[in-house]
C-alpha cells in the first residue's frame, strides 16, 4: 500500500516538474492535479468515449 502511494505521488511530481508552475496559483492548481491525476485521466477518457459515441450516432 505504501509503495503504491509513493508511485502515485511519485508520478504525480514529475508531472508536475514538466509543467513548471510560476504563480502561487499554479502551485495550488498542480498540486490538486497530482492528488487527483488518474481522476483527471479518468474523465478525459469518459470525455472522449461520449464524443466518439456523438459521432458514430451523426454517420
């Protein structure tokens, strides 16, 4: 469990290295993303499957 947690977050910083925030509130808005990443990930892909579903609807 605790291996898990350190990947997670481990994952998440790196992520958050590449995105190199300035302000405080970037710091504050990545700092959400690297708690809440696979949640992001996961409604990016809920996103994307009701769009392909839009257009297979519209052929």
């Amino acid at each position: 469990m605790l291996l898990e947690l350190t990947l997670y977050l481990l994952i998440g910083f790196v992520v958050l290295l590449f995105k190199e925030a300035t302000t405080l509130r970037e710091v504050g808005r990545n700092t959400l993303y690297v708690v809440f990443w696979p949640y992001f990930l996961l409604l990016k892909y809920v996103s994307y499957i009701d769009q392909a579903k839009q257009n297979s609807r519209r052929r």
